[in-house]
C-alpha cells in the first residue's frame, strides 16, 4: 500500500470508528500501519502536523512522540489542532513522564473510590497491562497489596523494575516490598509480590492480613485444560492458582484486577450460561474489559514455505537458495542481520533451541566472534561454573560467543537475564527460545521466526500461537512486528477456534479432587462430591492428627497427609534420632546427613504424585543402599547446581544433556516437589512432636534451614532475597557469609574477592537494590 492509500484509510476508519467502537482495532492497525510506512522518510511540518493529529485520534500520542523521533521541539507552529492533540496528551499523563495510551486509561477510570473495582483484563500482548497495575496502586492508594506472578521469573522482573526505573521510585518509598513467605516485619504499607505457592505458604503465618488490592497475572492457569505442558502429563500449577484466588477473594471488600492475554470471552446466552469461568467471574462481582483485538504494535505475517523468493513488504523481499528448512533459517537470519534487524526464534522444545544454535554456529549466517566485555565476562563465569572448565562446551557459552542467546527454563534464572538484557541492548543479535519468552518476558524483538506449531509434543492452541506472534514488535521500539512463519501447523493453530477458559469450583460436572471438593460451593458438586465432603469434614474433625495440619499444604490430600502423619506416628527411637541427627548437621555445619535424608525420601514416597520424584525414592543406588533422591539432595547441599551439574554430565557424558537434567532437577523437581513434600513432612512431624512431649509447635526443631536451602538454595534471609533478584550461586553464598558473620569483615572480604568478574558485576547490581 503507498503512503496516500495509507493515509486514507487510516482517516476512514478513524471517522468510522467514532460511530462504531467495535472499528476502532482496525483503526489502531491502519494508524499503525501509517507510520510504520513514514517512519524512515523526511517528514514535512504538514507532515509532522498530520501525523501528531492521527496519534491522537488514534488514542495513542506515543506513536508520534516520542517514537517518532522528531525530536523535542515537537511542533514549531502552534495552531489549534495542535493544541487540541495537547489538551488530548495531558489527559494521559498519570506521573512525572509517563503516559497511558487511551485504552489503559479506559481501564484505570474504571477505579472509582468508594466502590468495590473487581476487573477480569483480556488483552493483545502489546497492551501494557502489567504496567498499568502500578497506576491502578497510585491512583487508589491502597495500604497493602498483593501481585501474583505465574513464576519466580516473573517476580524478579517486576522487583527489579520496582528498585532500578526512575519512574517507579515512589512505590519503593511509599511501600515496604515483600518476596518471601515467611516475612515478619510488616509495615503500613505493604507489596507482596508471590507466585501462588509462595501466596500460600505465606498465608499459613499470616492468615490475618487484610489486603485492599490484589493483582492475579496469566489467570488462565487456574485450568489446566488450558494449559500445555512440553510432555503429555498433568499440570500441577492450577490447583495453586484456584486455591490462591479463593483466598485472595474471601474479603468481599477487596479490589482485584485478574488479567490475562487472549483469553476470549462467550458471546451467546447459552455458552456464557455453561461457562464455568464468567460464573466465577459473576461469584466474585467482577466486569470483564475486552481488549484481545487492540494491538498497540502491528504484525505482519510471513509464510516461509519452499519459494525461492518471498515479498516482505515493498521494499523488502527475501531469497533462497534452498529448500531444507535448516538452511532457509540460516538464509533468513542472515538477511534479517543484513538490514540490522534482531530476531527471536520460537521452537517447541529445549533441546531443540541448542539443536537451532549450533547450525547457526556452523552456518553461513554472518554472526561473527563477538569482542564485548559484557559478553565476555559472562562467558568466563560459565566457563567456570562446572567441573573441569565444562562451561566452555555448554551450548549456552558457545552460543553467545556468536551473539546468539539460548532461553529456555533450564538455563538458571541470572544468566537468563543477563541473555536478555545483552538482546534488547542489541549486542546479542538473534534470541531462541521455547515458550519461555511468552511468560511475561519484554524483549526489543523486531522479527519472530516460529519453527513449529507444536509445545513439545502437544500442538499448540490459538491461545498459546496468538501469544507467541505477540512477542514480534515491542511498543516504543516499533510500530509493526514481522512473524515469519516456516511451519503450517503454527498458521492453522492462529486460525484455529478459541477456547473457553474453566474453573473447576463452578463446573458441576467436572471431575474433582479432594482439595477442589473441599472449596466448591455444593451448588457446584454432584451428590457423589457431597458425600465426599461430608467425609473430608469428618476426617478433619476425627481427632487422627491436630488440625492446623489440615489447613496447610493445601495442595496436598488429607488422605496423603494421615498417611504421612500415621508413618511418622510408627517411627522408632532410632528413626527420631535420625531426624534429629539430620536436623543438627544441618543446622550445625550445612551438612547432610543420608540416614536422615533416607528416612524422609522412604516416608513421602508412597504419597507423591509426580511420576519422576517417585521414580528418585523408588530405585537407588546398591552400593549405599539409598535411593537416587537422597544422593542427589546430598549432593546439591554439598556442592550446589555445580555438584547436580556434574553428576549429570558425567552419567550422560554429553554436557548439554547433563546440564539440562541437572536444571531440571533443580530448577523443578527439587525447589518446587521436593520442598512441597519436605515441607509437609516438617509440619506433620513437628506437630506430632509437640502432641506427644505436650509442648508449645514453636519449641519444636524442624528441617526449616534445609528446606530454605532447596528452595532458594540460600541459608539466610539476605540470601534469600539476593536469589528472589537473580543472583548467581556464589553470590547467595556471599550474602549469607555477610549475615550470619556480619563482623568478620575479612572473611566477607576474602570470599568477594574470590567471586569473578561477571560475579562482581551481580553484587554491584544488587548493591543498588539492596
């Protein structure tokens, strides 16, 4: 399309879409589609006048400035169409420098004082809705407030933007910020920024707290139908989220906003009447806002198939030379490079981004050595990392060498942002990655080539397909992205038809486990469910164990915790002597103990869930006679992700293999399965300690240091919360030395100085957190 057809349907529809809003997302894509055609060109001052008048009509000045780079003398004559788009903008602005586009100021006047707000927010990735929870906060002025994340990724990201942007500087005055679940210290005004688990656990200490806003990002995990996982099992994230929300909504006067991108909405009277989600929504009071077509950065969609050449646009045409799908992406890297353009690449699994990384390697792309400090000082840091400088063969290393990024949820949480950071400065030239980036993660990606339409193993759905498009083109950065689609099936998931989000708590005729039967109101549950109840009730009453065992780990099933608590009930002396042996090592010297280890491993094992972790307690090793799990906690308590790291690439002899076995394991299994099961163990077997020596729980030594040590693989609060920021392993270790000696200044002082330079620069970023 050239410039005066551009212009005049952008016009058109902006008159259009005055009487019909339903035009105004073609409208947004015209105005957009408008400037990125003008983008490079000499602008006129009719041009500029012109141009500042559709970003307004549009709802969205910030396609003319500041994007538009025309400086900040924005306009040398002032008429009155000119002062008019002002009056317009200083509507927008809601702080010092920072304004909405119009749609995020729609939602934010939905908040009135002196009104219960409850919003359900479905909108395009390029919304911005996270960013508009911290206006919502400061226009309202709530006292204390909950942001709930889908992963640790995703809390940092918004910890660190909290404690390092200019422009959020006042919630770090105004408001004492809480990551971790056994906070004490509360303030008069509080941030709890949790993942659901954390929410909970949380909770089980600090049941009384009265919040005034809570915030539920990705909410569609509360339905693990709507969920895919890379392997065909069962999710176990929903059951958190549900029970999370039913918490977070008890107060009848607290405001919520639950977001989620894409999440389409019923639109007949019958199948708004059997979705279980707008009945939860009805429940809880709250209005849905539709926002899923307003795509503040356009797409253009690309198919990749086997042409030789394929017209981009205009002035842009790609060419090939082949036909195999490995080298047309080598082809097209190049070409994007070519014009200075990044690129994420999209593939269905893990060890297929490193598959990806090595052709480019090894192909004619153009990427060549990259002499950057950043980069460099990285690349040492890993190389250092494993046994035998092994981190020079990691994929990762080698990878960013070229300018090439791995992310995927395997490669440890600090060196996934330093990937990050080291794309969006451009000095990384081409990102791969797995469904990873679509979580939350902001990039300055231009292009998105997608090699699949699969997630692992299982094919996408629209949902997870629009998502991934999404992440071509950022706002500010772009005003359209480019989707090169080089598989058919990721197209014909786009066009697929939408599914409809579920709540289990408001579908009658859904199956249900114990833990959602407990919560469900009984309009919502068959006869059979009921009576189900009626004997979950019972059990908590019978007096088989204390209660307050019941009310937490509420993931877990009363059958699974009487089961757990009658094996404890049967522990010789001999075995309360192993625990307590465990617990003194531990706590004494950082140090296992594997009798005690064994003990737990054996006593969880017949009530755990996840196929792998029973596997780990089910078979082990002849010579020690332990199981697999007791020597891999030993080892990671002994040696950290480093000592898993090596175990693996020993027993694989393959390092890529080894270190994302090792990732799995600790990053998954071990932070999330393990502490859950550990943690029940802990609760059963200290309540059971106090009943039977008539004694206060509080008087009672558990494995509580253990536990903290698996999860945040920290021993102190300090480092706790240096991990929640993304600190590499031998920096957590660094900030426990600092609080537990905190006067022995030259042992501090001899372990930094033992740290390497990319460690250094870590301490140096968290310093100014800190």
């Amino acid at each position: 399309m050239d410039k005066s057809a551009a212009a005049s349907n952008a016009i058109r529809l902006i008159n259009q879409a005055k009487e019909n809003q339903d035009l105004r997302p073609l409208m947004i894509k015209a105005v957009c589609s408008y400037f990125d055609l003008m983008k490079d060109c000499k602008l006129s001052q009719s041009d500029k006048l012109f141009m500042h008048y559709l970003a307004n009509q549009a709802g969205i000045p910030q396609y003319y400035y500041p994007m538009l780079n025309v400086g900040t003398d924005v306009d040398k004559e002032v008429c009155l169409q000119t002062f008019s788009n002002y009056i317009q903008e200083s509507s927008l602005v809601v702080g010092e420098e920072i304004m909405l586009h119009r749609y995020q100021k729609e939602v934010l006047n939905m908040f009135t004082t002196g009104h219960r707000n409850r919003y359900f927010l479905s909108a395009a990735t390029s919304f911005g809705k996270t960013f508009l929870i911290y206006e919502v906060v400061r226009k309202m002025g709530y006292l204390n407030i909950a942001f709930i994340f889908p992963t640790i990724s995703l809390l940092s990201e918004n910890l660190l933007k909290i404690h390092t942007k200019p422009e959020y500087a006042w919630i770090k005055e105004s408001y004492n910020i809480h990551t971790l679940s056994d906070t004490e210290t509360l303030g008069e005004r509080n941030i709890f920024i949790f993942t659901p688990e954390r929410y909970l656990s949380f909770l089980d200490k600090n049941d009384r707290i009265n919040l005034d806003f809570v915030f539920v990002d990705e909410v569609y995990k509360l339905d693990n139908g709507f969920i895919i996982d890379e392997t065909p099992q069962e999710n176990e994230r929903d059951v958190a989220y549900r029970i999370a929300l039913f918490e977070l909504l008890k107060n009848e006067n607290t405001d919520a906003l639950l977001v989620g991108p894409y999440i389409v909405f019923p639109n007949t009277v019958d199948v708004i009447h059997q979705s279980s989600f707008m009945a939860f929504l009805n429940r809880y009071g709250f209005i849905p806002i539709d926002y899923n077509l307003y795509d503040i950065v356009d797409k253009d969609e690309i198919i990749i198939n086997t042409a030789f050449n394929v017209e981009v646009n205009d002035t842009f045409n790609l060419t090939f030379t082949e036909k195999a799908k490995k080298n047309r992406v080598i082809q097209l890297v190049k070409q994007l490079l070519e014009r200075g353009e990044n690129t994420i690449i999209y593939c269905s699994q893990k060890h297929l981004t490193e598959k990806r990384a090595k052709e480019l390697i090894d192909g004619e792309t153009g990427l060549e050595n990259i002499d950057n400090i950043r980069v460099t000082r990285l690349v040492n840091h890993i190389s250092n990392l494993f046994i035998d400088r092994k981190g020079n063969q990691w994929i990762v290393s080698k990878a960013l060498k070229k300018g090439i990024g791995i992310h995927h949820g395997l490669v440890p949480k600090y060196i996934q942002q330093e990937i990050i950071s080291l794309f969006n400065e451009g000095i990384l030239k081409v990102l791969i990655c797995t469904t990873t980036i679509t979580e939350g993660v902001n990039t300055t990606a231009k292009n998105i080539i997608v090699l699949s339409g699969k997630k692992g193993t299982k094919n996408l759905k629209k949902f997870d397909a629009q998502n991934i498009e999404g992440r071509a083109g950022r706002f500010m950065e772009h005003y359209k992205g480019r989707v090169f689609i080089m598989d058919n099936e990721f197209r014909k998931c786009i066009n697929g038809q939408d599914e409809i989000l579920q709540h289990k708590f408001f579908d009658r005729n859904t199956e249900k486990q114990d833990i959602d039967i407990i919560l469900t109101d009984p309009a919502y549950l068959t006869q059979e469910q009921i009576a189900r109840r009626e004997q979950l009730n019972l059990m908590k009453g019978s007096g088989v164990m204390p209660s307050a065992c019941f009310e937490e780990f509420r993931t877990i099933s009363y059958d699974d915790k009487i089961h757990l608590y009658n094996t404890i009930e049967r522990f010789s002396l001999a075995d309360h002597n192993k625990i307590k042996e465990l617990i003194k090592r531990f706590v004494g010297q950082h140090k296992p103990y594997n009798p005690g280890l064994e003990l737990i491993c054996q006593s969880i094992c017949p009530i755990i869930k996840n196929d792998k972790l029973r596997f780990y307690t089910e078979n082990g090793d002849s010579i020690t006679g332990n199981c697999y799990l007791t020597g891999m906690i030993s080892a990671f308590i002994l040696r950290g992700f480093a000592g898993s790291a090596n175990y693996y690439m020993n027993k694989e002899q393959d390092v890529d293999k080894g270190i994302r076995k090792a990732a799995n394991f600790v990053f998954n299994v071990l932070r999330y399965q393990v502490v859950k099961y550990f943690g029940l163990f802990n609760l059963l077997y200290k309540h059971f300690e106090a009943t039977s020596e008539g004694v206060n729980i509080d008087e009672v030594s558990g494995i509580e240091a253990l536990l903290l040590r698996l999860e945040y693989s920290a021993d102190t609060k300090l480092g706790r919360r240096v991990s929640d920021i993304g600190a590499s392993f031998k920096v957590v270790e660094y900030y426990d030395a600092k609080e537990n000696n905190p006067e022995n200044q030259n042992m501090i002082k001899r372990l930094y100085n033992h740290l390497d330079d990319f460690e250094k620069y870590n301490v140096s970023k968290i310093e100014q957190i800190l």
